[in-house]
C-alpha cells in the first residue's frame, strides 16, 4: 500500500515544483532586468553629475577667493561675514573637495 502512496505524493508535489522553477526563471528574470535599467540610470545619472560638478568647483574655488579677499579688504563685503563659511580656509576646502569628488567621478565614468 505504500507504493501507491508515493505515486500519489509525487504527482502532487510534481506541479508545485514546476510552478516554483515557473516562478523563479521569472523572477529571475524580471530581476537582471530591474538590474540593467538601474545600472543604466545611475551611469546617466553620473554622467549628469559629473558635467554639473565643474560650475560648482568653481563657484565654490570663487568664493575662497572672495573671502580671502575680503579678509584682505581688498573687497568690501562677503555675504557670510560671521560664522564658519566666512573663513577662506574653510571654502578652499570645500573647493579642493569637491573637485576631487568631481575628478574621481570623471575618472569613474570614463572607465565604463
């Protein structure tokens, strides 16, 4: 009697094992496809950060500028006369930075 048992067992379990293989190719799938799309956006979107970034390295190199010299008085006024962005140290940092991140980016998305 055990044996017809076993035939009975393995039928059932035989399309439920066929639809869990159905359903992970699928997912599989759907998955290295979600993949791509998202490797796609990011390199687009690093791209567009990378351009965007040299304006702002030198906005940002422009204001270590006019903050050294406003410290010089050799400008008249700083739009941050009191706290830490109105050291010159402080900007040129922030410049140095930033142009790094900018390089490492450019260097990252010329690789790919």
């Amino acid at each position: 009697m055990s044996e017809p048992r076993t035939v009975v067992k393995v039928e059932h379990v035989h399309p439920v094992s066929a639809w869990m293989a159905a359903f992970s190719q699928s997912s599989a799938a759907g998955l290295s496809r979600t993949g791509a799309w998202a490797a796609n956006t990011a390199q687009q979107f690093g791209s567009i950060v990378a351009v965007l970034m040299g304006p702002a390295v030198l906005s940002v190199y422009a204001f270590a500028l006019w903050s050294l010299t406003s410290e010089l008085g050799w400008t008249d006024s700083f739009p941050f006369s009191a706290g830490p962005l109105s050291n010159w140290i402080i900007w040129l940092s922030l410049a140095i930075l930033l142009h790094l991140a900018a390089h490492i980016l450019r260097r990252q998305m010329n690789r790919e």
